[in-house]
C-alpha cells in the first residue's frame, strides 16, 4: 500500500531546502505520495529548528501535535528530523517515544530507508550535514518563480552566542562548477530569482581554496551573472561582515542580475559587546562598511541585532539604539538573546533579565517601524519591477509580489492592482509597478501596462501590518 506523506518544515531557509531534498527522495519512490493535506497523511515528517528558545518551542510544540494525532488514529508514523533532532536526539528519545524515529542534519537522506522499515535505529545521527549538489532532484515549493540555491554548510566561526557550529559542523562549500549547473537546471524550471543561502556567504570557498579566499565569491557572482542569461534575479541571504572587500562590492555595483539586497547580520555596536561575541570586527570598521554599501546605487540594507546579551547595560544598549536610528537602515530584526547550550555567552556573568531584554527588544522594533514606514512612503510615486508571487495570503482577491528589496518571508510585500486595463498578474512573472499607497512595512500598486496608463481617479485601499 502506498504511504502518504505530509512535510512539515520549520525554521530557515536552509531548512527549507533540505525538506525539499526529502520531497525528491520521496518523490522517486513509487511506494511513497507526498501530500499537502495532513489529513490525508499517513505519516508525517517534521523537520525542525533548534536554533534558539522560540524556535525550539515551535519545534516541539509541532513534534507533540503530530503524535497526539498519532495517538488519536490520525497517524500511523512520525519521522523527526533537523537541528532539534540533531542537538537534542537522546532526550527526545527519552522525552517523545512516540516519534518513531529521529533523523539528523546530516542523515535525512534516510527518510526513504526509514519509511521502507529498513532503519532500526530509534535515532539515526552523525556529526556535520548533507552537502546539496546539482545531481539531487529537489522540487522547488517557493511559489512563483523564486527559488533558494545553498552554496555551503556549516559555519567555521566562533561567534559566543551561536550553536550552528556545532549543530551543522564547520562549513563545507560547494564547488563554483556545481552551483553554476544547479543554477541553470533551476532556471531552465522557469525560476525567475535565485536565492543563494550561507551561514556565512562572504566565507564561501574559503575551505576550498584558501589562498584565494577573497575572490572566491566574487568569481562565483560574476559567473552566475554571466553565464546564466535567463535568470532575471540574484540576491544573497546571511552576509558576514567580514571579508566584505571593495572587489565584492564593485560586483554589486556592476552586476546586471545582482539585486542590490545586502542581508548582513550585525548584532550589535557596543565594542564591548562585539568583543564578548567574538564577532571579529570592530564598531569603526563596521560603520565604515555600512558608509561604503551605502554608496551603492539603490541599496537595499538588512541587518539584524540581538539585545539583552550577557553585560549589555542601559549605556551599550542606548549605543544601539542611537546608532539604528541615525543609519536607518531599510531592515532591521530584533531578537533577545537566548542562553544557548554549549556556548561560551550561556556561561557569561551578568545576564540580563527577560524584562530588561523585553523591554529594549519593544524600543528597537518600534524605533525601526517607523523609520519602515517613512522609507516605505519614499516608494510612492516611484515605478519599479516586481516579481509576482500568487495570490496574497491577507487578502485572497488579491495578488501580491516583491521588488528588489523586498525578499520572500522575512520582507513586506508588495499589493498589486490590475486596474485601468493593467495586465492580470501571473506567478512569476516581473511586472512594472507604479507604487500607490504604503503602509508600515507593506507597498500598493498598479501594474502599468504595455500602453500609456492613466492612473487620474485610481482609488486604491488595502491595510495590513506585520
């Protein structure tokens, strides 16, 4: 009998591909359907998140759901896999028996194995990760026509307060050969953007080649933007300050299919507290590096900082907080810091109180929603490219895509209107828009047409936050 499947997948987008790894694996075996409904499953995989507290939460909260639904008669099997599998696989053996197996970052390629009653093991894992590489038949879930290349695995840093190292090993790159092919395979699909992810993107092939460490990404970049003519977009996740060179800068400058899109997380400004983090570049140099991408035309800025790290005292944090609002940056996320296993900040003196943490956490968002929306009231008036992403999970009558600076789930989006003989929107598709109204963190506009539009009495109104 054939097996119904139902994938859940957590946390980023990493994980999100390596889940898609999975639906290929279950895909080439006739003995197995994957589902979208879980009603219709009969065996549910979850792949997991154990990043931080709220992610470990939602992992486990999901994990405990599907076997309740096990227990009840709705389920006959569930697989665990992903970074909470593989940080916490004994005491969740211990803890969750009724999972009937656990798989690891680096031994999910065994769900077929598992399924078939070929894997006896209650928990199968092995230090480091599963390495993608162009031969593997993942489907692309994105909708529309985007979709996420990762170029390496792991992280080779020592930041204090982080536990992917030590979840997903030391970082292991995919050779320029291999992700210039999976690129073209992804673009002969029909996918439009490419997302290219890495813990630590301005790090990728220095495990390869280390004399050339420098260029590696950029001869990758210029590749990618060379070679692959049909691809309309290029954008990079997680950019790591350092090594950030002026060569790397200039591609973004002079690449045609490069997005002017610079995610670069960089947790604080104190250099007291960059120093407890290990974060190896110090506050001038990192002001000096937001000046130089500043420069680039059209650069769209995202970053992230954590607050109420071990010793952030009300002056380290004012520090931050006066240096977001004097940068304004186009994108900011804001997390409190979590205590992590196995990492030198969880052993730090002086840690902060989760009203403190929570308290500077509602002052930085809300310092950076409305500097959101006073950059998102720029846009207005202005025409730009959009890539159309379907039909908007807010307003089901409605289609929603993303400009340049806009990436898929972390972003806003953008509300399109096909008024006043505008084109229907197709999922896809990149369309000229004329933007019409913002909101905090969201964009509204008109899809111009191929003839001359007439937006005079265009009554448009939708409102929405995130």
């Amino acid at each position: 009998m054939i097996k119904k499947v139902h994938m859940i997948s957590l946390g980023c987008p990493k994980n999100r591909v390596d889940s898609e790894v999975m639906v290929g694996l279950l895909n080439s075996d006739e003995a197995f359907e994957v589902v979208a409904d879980i009603d219709e499953a009969d065996v549910v995989v979850v792949n997991t998140c154990g990043f931080i507290d709220a992610a470990k939460e939602e992992s486990v909260d999901t994990i405990l759901e599907m076997t309740q639904r096990k227990a009840d008669g709705l389920l006959r099997e569930v697989v665990v896999t992903g970074c909470l599998s593989q940080r916490y696989h004994e005491s969740l053996v211990k803890e969750i028996p009724e999972v009937d197996t656990y798989l690891g970052t680096n031994t999910f390629t065994a769900i077929n194995d598992v399924l078939h009653g070929r894997v006896k093991e209650k928990a199968l894992i092995t230090p480091g990760s599963f390495i993608m590489d162009a031969n593997v038949a993942r489907p692309n879930t994105i909708r529309g026509g985007t979709a996420y290349l990762k170029i390496s695995e792991g992280c080779s840093r020592s930041c204090s307060f982080c536990a992917i190292p030590g979840i997903r090993g030391k970082q292991v790159s995919r050779t320029l050969d291999d992700v210039v092919k999976e690129s073209r395979k992804l673009v002969d699909s029909g996918v439009k953007e490419i997302i290219l992810l890495a813990q630590d993107m301005t790090s990728y092939g220095i495990d390869l080649d280390p004399k050339n460490n420098r260029d590696y990404l950029i001869r990758l970049l210029r590749r990618l933007d060379g070679e692959i003519e049909d691809l309309s977009w290029l954008r990079l996740l997680y950019m790591y300050p350092w090594n950030f060179t002026d060569e790397l800068l200039d591609v973004f400058t002079n690449a045609e299919r490069l997005l002017p899109y610079i995610d670069m997380p960089l947790q604080h400004v104190s250099q007291k507290i960059l120093k407890s983090m290990r974060r190896n570049i110090k506050r001038e140099k990192q002001m000096d590096l937001i000046d130089r991408i500043r420069d680039i035309e059209d650069m769209v800025l995202r970053t992230t900082f954590i607050v109420g790290y071990p010793g952030e005292s009300d002056k380290d944090f004012q520090e931050l907080y006066d240096w977001v609002e004097h940068v304004e940056f186009d994108r900011v996320g804001v997390f409190t810091f979590s205590p992590e296993e196995n990492t030198l900040a969880a052993t730090l003196d002086e840690q902060v109180e989760e009203h403190v943490k929570q308290e500077r956490y509602g002052a930085l968002m809300e310092l950076q929603r409305g500097i959101s929306a006073r950059k998102n009231r720029d846009w207005i008036g202005s025409v730009t490219e959009v890539i159309v992403d379907g039909i908007s999970e807010e307003h089901e009558l409605v289609f929603q895509g993303r400009h340049y600076g806009q990436a898929p789930d972390i972003d806003g989006v953008t509300f399109l209107s096909s008024e006043h003989g505008g084109k229907h929107p197709t999922p896809g598709d990149i369309l000229t828009v004329q933007i019409e109204q913002a909101t905090d963190y969201d964009l509204l506009g008109i899809i111009i047409p191929d003839k001359p539009l007439d937006l005079s009495g265009a009554e448009l109104s939708i409102s929405t936050s995130k």
